[in-house]
C-alpha cells in the first residue's frame, strides 16, 4: 500500500513537472514569436522611412533642377 503511493505520488509529480515544461515552453514559443512579429513590423517601418526620405530627395533634386531650368530661360530673355 505504501508503495502503491509513492508511485502514485511520484506519477503526479512526474505529470505535474511535465505540464510545467510544456507551459514554459508554449510561453517560450510565444515570447519569440512575439519578439520576431515586432522585429519584422520595426524593419517594415525603417524601409518605408527610407524609400520615403529616398523620394523626397529625389524630388528635391527634380525640383531644383526644375527651377534652374526656369530662371535661365526667365534671365535668357
């Protein structure tokens, strides 16, 4: 009877234990995925930063080439 439940007991600590680790790991699983869902969203933000000042230099540059255009034919005549 006695050793019924010290296998008993150890059975639960064992299934206890091994409910514990599948919850750190889900845990786990879903701290990084979170972290790597917030990395691609930074990385798709500094990209449309980038295109975005790369377009307004190139317009600044179209603009003022523009405007260069202008006044010479403007002081031409």
């Amino acid at each position: 009877m006695h050793e019924e439940r010290a296998l008993k007991d150890a059975y639960e600590r064992k299934t206890h234990q091994t409910d514990v680790l599948r919850q750190v790991g889900e845990r786990d699983r879903t701290m990084r995925r979170d972290l790597q869902d917030r990395m691609y969203e930074e990385r798709a933000a500094k990209l449309a930063e980038i295109e975005y000042t790369r377009r307004i230099g190139t317009e600044k540059v179209n603009n003022s080439q523009l405007l260069d255009t202008w006044k010479g034919t403007v002081q031409g005549h």
